[in-house]
C-alpha cells in the first residue's frame, strides 16, 4: 500500500497526535524516525512529508538533522514547530533563541490566508484582531526563526514571534510554529487539512471500511486452507476486536482461547462467551484454570511476584491448548501502532521497538507465526473497527482492565472469599456508577479489598470486618490520572449498598489521590 504521508519523528511528545489528526482526516499516515534514509523515503515516495516537533534546539552540537537533500525531492512539506526551524536552519535562514519563551495560548494573525489558513479566518472561532485575522493556537518553543531562507515568505506572526507560519509556494515547503496537531489549536485540524489537500493534493480516502477490507484480504492470503489461527480472547477491546475481525475473515480457521483464570470480573467469561460463541461463531475454547491460579498464588502477597505467577501460569495454559489444536500455525494478537513505533526518545532515537503481548514467548516456542491485524492503528482506531465489525459497545467501550485482573486489586494474598468480595463490590461500584451517569466520563472506576479491618456495627452487633476503597479516575492515556469527581451522596450510597449486600465489608472509603505520585492500581 503506498504510504501517503509520513511524519518524521524528531522526538516530539506530540507526535502521534500529529499521525492521529492526520488519520482522522481520512489520510493514512505512518511516523517513521527522522534516522530514516533518504532513499527509504524517495522509495516510498509520499505525497507529503511532516516535520514534527522536538525538544532539542536546531544549532545544538548533536541536535536531530535530516539531509539537505530530503528538501529537494520534490515533495510537499510541513515543518511543526522543531520542524519548522529545522527547514529555516538547513535551507539557509537563522534560527535563535527567543527572548521570551512562548508557551501555552497564543493568538495567531494572519498576514496571507493562502494556502494553509484558507476559509478558516474569519470561521466561528477566530476573532478579529487589529490589523488581520487571527486565531488560537497552542505554542512551545524557546527558539525562532530570525530569517527565512531564500524563496520564503512569513504568512503568520505573534505578538513575539514574527514568523509563527512561513511558507516556499514554489517548492510547497511550509512551517508553523504553533502546534496544529493539539486541541488547544481549535482550528488545527484545518490547517493541517489545507497543507494536505490544497498543497500536497493528498486524498482523503482512508476509512475504516476500506482499512478493514484491506486487512481482511491480507490475513486471507497469509493463512492457507489448512492453516489453523489461534487467538488468546482476554474480553478487552484489542483481542476482542483481532478475533471479530479473523472471525470475519477465516471463520472457521479461527479457535479462540479464554483463559477463566478466576480473577475476572463479574460475568467476564459468561458476555465473552455470548459475543463470540453465539453472535461471532466462534470456535471458543474456555478454559476454566480458576483453582490452578489460586493454588499458585496462595500465600503470595508482593504484587510483582503476583503478576509474574499470573503471567507464567497464562503461558502455560494457552500453550498447553494451543498444542492439542491441529495445524495451529498462526497466533494472533492485538498489538497496536503505539506499541510498535521506533520512539526517538529526548536523547536520541532509542530505535527500540517496544513489544507488548500478553502471550510473550509463546510464538517462538510453539513455532508460530505472528498475525498482527492492529499494529497500524491507535486505540481510538481500534474502537471505530470494532464498531466497523458490529462488536457490541460494552466491548468497544470498555474501561482498561489489568492483565492480572482482580490480583492486583486485592491487597495482600488472593483467596477466593476475597475474590468474592472485590467481584460484588465492583458490580456495584459499576451498577451505581452507570445508574447516577458518572461511569462513562471516567477512564476507570473500580473497587479495592485492603488488608484492614476496622470496627463497625450492625443492628446490635459489633463488627470487625474488612474494608474496600473504591477508585475513580479520569485520564486520556493512563500515564497521567486525575480523581474522579464524584458527588458524596452517590459515593455514600455506593457504600451503603456494599455494606449492606457484600458480606465480610463494614467500610468503604474514596480514592482522592492523584496519579502521579500514586497509581491508579492499588498493587
Ligand atoms: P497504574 O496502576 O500503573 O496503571 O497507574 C496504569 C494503567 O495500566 C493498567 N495496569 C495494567 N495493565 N497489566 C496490564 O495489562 C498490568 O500489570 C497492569 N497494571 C496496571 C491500569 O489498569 C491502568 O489502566
């Protein structure tokens, strides 16, 4: 498949977003290192090239370069921000420390609308300002461009930054000192379209239909008529949307395998097997391991020896599957595009790729082939394919779940009473949750069983019972968290009903700490 624009990473915290907004205007993109050669992309040939930004300062001794000649190749460009002083720098205009570093809200005046501001002046958004229309945009730079190479002309300036977008009609390389790619540049989007499809005559034709029926084609030539594909089902959106897609594809070739490893949530195993066996047809094979992982975590409390116990024991179940199906020849798996992009961290490009399965080992030992159907597509990508494939929204929208599961959401041993207790909690925690229209707006919500009990009472009695902390949390990617704000009356009614309906709990508290310094699992 051509590849119809690329995106040179030049380390850029913002950089998938920059690949994200690109997608969402229906244009394929992919991120590769700026360390790319030159002939990789002269073969690739894109219809455009996008710079993106980066930490370091283009005069620095070992700042990231990309050969001169990458501008001589004809093909339209767009620098962001590091991207844009790095054309300015290697095309022969200067590039020098700002005196006041700009960072955060900005507004942007236009001097020339053509061709990157086209019909956004004067949109809903932008206010005129004095002088020329102007528009909101995020900015973070400690550099700027102080003059332009020959053939550039400023299109944009800031109160501080004169050349806050510049452009070279003639060769169609352009700059921006903002950041289009970010939400707090409401009218972005558009500029990046205009870059796209008024100077690179780029097409939007990139849909999830098309995505799909271009993966499906390719799993249909990779697997032979006698080929067997198995698939590790966990219930969460990726491996869920894998197995709906080679559902789609190879059908019958396809046997899934469910792992009940006992620390599932409530009612896990029993949607799973309605979604794929009855609705899917699926050939699914649920494995009910429950007493052989308690077995192996009794008595273990540290939490990283748990996800080591939890991870072995998963390999070996699936394998031992695995090897009584015939012809198995191919494993799937969910990995996504994050997981596989050569990340240029701030040193360098660490041109480590980063592996992410939840079944590591298994290929090599059992001889498999990898089938990655994902490994192109964001998170938010997948869920459009999921929808694509008609899985059920309680699927395609579900809260992240660790793949240790309620191990590391009970604090100290595993047992099965203490299993009992974190499952009806959760039930309710997400019942009320739902019900009071808190649930949707969190990343995560979820109950806790801690190792403390404390003294209650009940009707006459005394109690000295356990106590379970319930944990809301919003965020956008799970590095970052903030509490979830809840009112106390829904909270306190949370806690009533599992006082009253979950035996063995006499309080619950609230989760107010923050990620960072805390965590949103409690182990
Ligand atoms: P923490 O607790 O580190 O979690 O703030 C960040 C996100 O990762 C999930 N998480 C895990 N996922 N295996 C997983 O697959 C794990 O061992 C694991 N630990 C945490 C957590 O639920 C949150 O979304």
């Amino acid at each position: 498949m051509q590849i119809p624009v690329i995106v040179l990473d030049f380390g850029s915290q913002y950089t998938q977003l920059i690949a994200r907004r690109i997608r969402e205007l229906h244009v394929y993109c992919e991120i590769w290192p700026y360390t790319t050669p030159l002939d990789k992309v002269k073969a690739a040939a894109p219809k455009a090239l996008i710079l993106s930004g980066g930490p370091a300062s283009v005069y620095e001794k070992d700042a990231p370069h990309i050969d001169k000649a990458f501008f001589e190749l004809g093909i339209p460009t767009l620098g962001i921000c590091y991207g844009l002083q790095l054309i300015a720098h290697k095309l022969g205009g200067s590039v020098e420390p700002c005196e006041a570093r700009e960072y955060g809200r900005a507004f942007v005046d236009i001097d020339s609308p053509e061709p990157l501001f086209e019909d956004l002046v004067g949109g809903p958004r932008a206010a005129s300002g004095e002088g020329g229309s102007r528009i909101e945009a995020w900015m973070s730079h400690g550099d700027q461009v102080k003059t332009l190479p020959q053939g550039f002309v400023s299109l944009a300036h800031t109160g501080t930054s004169p050349h806050a977008a510049v452009g070279d009609t003639k060769r169609k390389i352009f700059g921006v000192q903002f950041h289009p790619e970010v939400a707090h540049t409401p009218l972005g989007i558009k500029v990046l379209g205009n870059f796209l499809f008024n100077v690179a005559g780029v097409q939007a034709n990139w849909t999830m239909n098309r995505f799909l029926e271009e993966q499906m084609a390719l799993v249909r030539e990779k697997v032979k008529a006698n080929d067997r594909v198995v698939c590790g089902l966990s219930g969460g959106v990726d491996s869920s949307v894998v197995a709906a897609l080679l559902a789609k594809a190879i059908g019958k070739q396809l046997t899934c395998v469910f792992v009940d490893n006992g620390l599932l949530r409530h009612g896990e195993k029993e949607s799973v097997e309605r979604v794929f066996r009855d609705h899917f047809k699926v050939d699914l094979r649920v494995i009910d391991a429950r007493k052989r992982f308690l077995e192996r975590l009794a008595g273990v409390t540290d939490p990283e020896q748990k996800r080591k116990i939890i991870g072995r024991e998963f390999i070996a179940v699936f394998e031992e599957e695995a090897k009584t199906l015939s012809n198995a020849s191919f494993l799937a798996q969910g990995t996504l595009y994050p997981d596989v992009i050569e990340s240029v961290s701030v040193k360098g490009p660490s041109q480590t790729i980063k592996t992410h399965h939840n079944v590591g080992g298994l290929p090599e030992v059992m001889k498999l082939t990898l089938i990655e159907p994902l490994r192109e597509l964001f998170k938010d990508e997948v869920r459009l394919l999921g929808k694509e494939l008609g899985v059920p929204d309680h699927i395609v929208h579900r809260q992240p779940f660790p793949g240790p599961g309620l191990a590391v959401r009970i604090l100290g041993d595993v047992t099965e009473e203490k299993l009992d207790i974190v499952k009806a909690a959760d039930v309710i925690v997400e019942r009320e949750l739902r019900q009071s229209g808190h649930y949707d707006a969190l990343w995560q919500a979820f109950a806790v069983l801690l190792p403390v009990k404390s003294v209650g009472v009940m009707g006459d009695n005394r109690t000295y019972a356990n106590t379970v902390a319930i944990r809301c949390v919003t965020s956008s990617d799970g590095m970052t968290a903030d509490v979830g704000d809840i009112p106390v009356r829904v909270l306190s009614h949370i806690a009533g009903r599992i006082i009253n309906e979950v035996k063995g709990v006499n309080r619950v508290v609230y989760d107010v700490s923050q990620k960072p310094p805390s965590t949103i699992e409690w182990e």
